[in-house]
C-alpha cells in the first residue's frame, strides 16, 4: 500500500505522525484544503475541552478560512476512525473525502471515505 500512496498523502501521515511523537499525544492528524494547504494538530485533552486530532485539524482548517478539504490523515493505535471524527471531514470535504489511517509507526491503514 506504501508505493501506491500519493505523495501528498504520504506527506499528510508525515506530518501527522511528528506533531504525535512531537507532542507526545495520542494522535496526530492532518489535513489538505482544496489550495492544498496543510494543517496539522494533536489531540487535544483538557480537563474542560476533548477534541480527536483529527477534529482538531479541521478546526484549524475552517479557523484559518478553508472551504473544503481534499483527504484527511490520522496517526493512531486506533484499528478505526471514529464516526465522529468522519463526520467533521464530511462536513467540510464532503462524503467522499478521503481519510487516511496509519500506525504510529507512520504505515499507512486503511483508507476510507468520510462519507
């Protein structure tokens, strides 16, 4: 699955998975918008706020004026994405946006849409 992984996607796992290892979070995540701009995010886990990586990413995406996403990536020792975090790739990439999961070890998963 490795050497079939678009280049800008294996960027996004890139990027993921050194703000995990940076941070020493759960997860990492990133994400593309439709400019091809990247943003990247750890988990956020505060007695008073719980964000996934991965929602955190697309936060920082609409925060920063995104208008649509073209693929998502996660890092995690999660075996799925959770539907939550689909969800707030879906609202701003659509159902078919594509969200990558890898391992820590920064392997790609499963791809899957956030449909």
């Amino acid at each position: 699955m490795t050497d079939t992984l678009h280049p800008e996607d294996r960027k996004l796992i890139t990027l993921a998975r050194a703000t995990r290892a940076r941070n020493g979070v759960a997860e990492g995540a990133a994400v593309r918008d439709e400019t091809g701009r990247t943003y990247v995010a750890g988990t956020v886990a505060l007695d008073s706020l719980r964000l996934s990586a991965l929602q955190t990413a697309v936060a920082m995406a609409v925060a920063s004026g995104a208008t649509s996403l073209e693929a998502a990536a996660v890092v995690s020792e999660a075996a799925a994405v959770p539907d939550a975090d689909r969800a707030a790739v879906r609202d701003l990439g659509g159902p078919r946006t594509p969200v990558l999961l890898a391992g820590p070890d920064g392997t790609p998963g499963a791809t899957i849409t956030a449909g």
